[in-house]
C-alpha cells in the first residue's frame, strides 16, 4: 500500500508542507512517485516518519534526526520504549492539570475568585500549543514567546468586552477602530505569517480549555469580525458602486465564513501539487471563483474596482490570507480549466 503525500499528511497530523520540507532536506524521501508526480509513501517511509516525529519530540534538532538514523545502531524498539516513558510522564501531567482544572471548575461555580498562584500552576501544566506547532516555530512565534503579549491581549480583550457589555453595536467607529487594532496585534504576534495566524486560529477553534482561559469568546470573536468588516466595508465603498457594496455586505454575512476553509484547502493543494492543471487545482479555481462572484457581483468594472480597492489601501490587506502566489495559482488553474 502506498500513500499520497495529501493522505500521509491527514493520518499523521502533520502538514503537508512539512513533509515536503522532510523530503527537501533527505530527511524522509517518498519511496516512489505516481503518474502524476504525487509523492508515494509505503510502509517503511512510514516507520521512519514515526522516528522522526519521536526524537523531534525528544527535542531532537531536525539536522541531527538524520545523523542519528543513519547510525547502524539506531534501535526502533529503544525508540519506542523511550516513548513509552514520555507517554506514562505525560498521562501523569494530563491527571494533574485535570485535577487542578475541576478545582478551579469548583471555585468559580462557587462564586470564589481563585488565587493567581492557582491561575498561573494551570498555566504551567497547559501544553496547547505542543499539538499545534513545533519547538522551533513557538520559539520565533511572538503570541507564544514574547513575554509582554498576554498584557497587550488582556487590554484588548477587556476593551472590545466593555463595547460589549454596553451594547455597542459593530458599526460604532470605536469598535471598528478596535477591530483593526485586534487585527493588527493578531498579525504581528503570528509573526506576520498567513500559516501561523490560520494554526492559531484552528487552535483557538479546536481547544475548548484554551479558549476558555484566552478570554476570548465565539461572541467576542464574532463581534470583532463583525466590526472588521464594516470597517474594511467603509474603504470598498470610496472605490465601489452602493449596490456593489450591499452586495458584499450581504455575502460576508451568509458566506463568510466558507472563505477560511477554502484557502486553507487550496494552500493544501499547493503543496501537494503545484501543477494549476491538475483537476483538483481546478476544481478548487471554480469554487473560488463562485465565491468572489458571490462576493462582488457581475457588474460591468466591479473586479477592476475591487482591485483598485485592495491596491491602495492598506487597511484592506492586513490579515488577508489571499496572497499573491495563491492568485496566482488560481488565475492559472481557472485559465486552464
């Protein structure tokens, strides 16, 4: 049985991004290669990725994972017993923080307000972030590493929840100034990188605990968008028509959402295949293309319009995830559609 990279990469939790980048560097090279130029994993490929992930969690630097396996006494079962001890270590942990979640559970229910000591040893037993990215990506991840971003959340956070609380509505220019803000922070802590904000975001979404202890809301996070919106709503409309305006606000409220989630899957594609004529290149060109016209409309000059927009205004660029080499890469696929 051979695996496609897209396939490896959704079985074994990693992107395929990264499994390009293992290959780049003769740490895992596929086996074999598909018709179509797909990179083709079978059973031993697998067995090593399964080293390789274990010693990077060992703390293991990627460039001397492969000095280590190329060694003629390198032990799979040592290996694995080795994981076996970290996972016993880390089931011990996980008792732990359980433990010390039901006490704070407790506390709060009880009208209690617990102790920072008790905040801060939760804290401390949270490893969130370990499933979502490596040791190198949280040390140069500025949400993670910096030590002055959770202040700099904690004030944001508690200036759009006063808005909130005093039924502000998302139109109010302070809100909307907030949301810009928020979307600022938001970039410069991923790093300014598009892959990092979308992980985050994931993150965020997928960890219940971890959004509770953020701060942050699927209200407030809605509330915020909201505000974005209008906002970037505003600087369409010094470049468009009235009714293209009303037709853009009504797609970020009935299909907005379906934006993420169809970047995310192109970027996928991307890396699996950078062929724009591979029929899944071009199938994902199509659904892109009924979306942005879902978006702007069909009016005569609405794409140079919108264009323009995004050309001079900054404000409309910060935190978008459609980059130019993703345009590029749909304009070519729809072309060859």
């Amino acid at each position: 049985m051979m695996l496609k990279v897209g396939e490896l990469a959704r079985r074994s939790g990693l992107t395929v991004r990264t499994l390009h980048h293992y290959d780049s560097i003769g740490l895992l090279k596929p086996s074999g290669r598909s018709d179509a130029g797909y990179r083709l994993y079978n059973r031993n490929d697998v067995a090593r990725l399964h080293q390789v992930q274990a010693l990077r969690r060992f703390g293991m630097a990627l460039a001397d994972i492969g000095h280590f396996l190329a060694q003629p006494g390198a032990s799979l079962p040592d290996l694995i017993a080795r994981q076996i001890d970290a996972l016993d270590q880390q089931i011990a942990e996980a008792a732990k923080l359980r433990e010390q979640l039901t006490v704070l559970r407790g506390q709060l229910l009880a009208g209690e307000e617990p102790e920072l000591a008790t905040w801060l040893t939760t804290l401390e037993q949270m490893t969130v972030y370990d499933k979502y990215f490596t040791k190198e990506e949280l040390a140069q991840l500025p949400i993670y590493s910096d030590p002055a971003a959770p202040e700099e959340w904690a004030k944001l956070i508690e200036a759009v929840g006063q808005k909130m609380s005093a039924g502000v509505p998302p139109s109010d220019p302070e809100v909307q100034e907030l949301a810009q803000k928020w979307m600022a922070t938001f970039s410069r802590q991923a790093g300014h990188s598009v892959d990092m904000m979308r992980r985050l975001d994931h993150m965020w979404s997928s960890e219940e605990e971890y959004r509770k202890l953020s701060g942050i809301s699927v209200e407030m996070r809605d509330y915020v968008a909201a505000a974005g919106g209008l906002s970037k709503l505003a600087i369409y409309a010094k470049y468009m028509l009235p009714e293209e305006v009303e037709t853009m606000h009504r797609h970020f409220r009935t299909r907005g959402q379906e934006w993420p989630g169809l970047i995310c899957e192109i970027r996928d594609q991307m890396a699996a295949n950078p062929s724009p004529a591979a029929p899944e290149a071009r199938a994902l060109a199509q659904r892109w293309y009924e979306l942005f016209t879902d978006m702007v409309g069909n009016a005569p000059g609405v794409r140079e319009r919108f264009r323009r927009a995004l050309e001079n205004e900054p404000a409309l660029n910060a935190g978008r995830m459609m980059t130019d080499d993703l345009l590029d890469f749909l304009r070519q696929a729809h072309a060859a559609a």
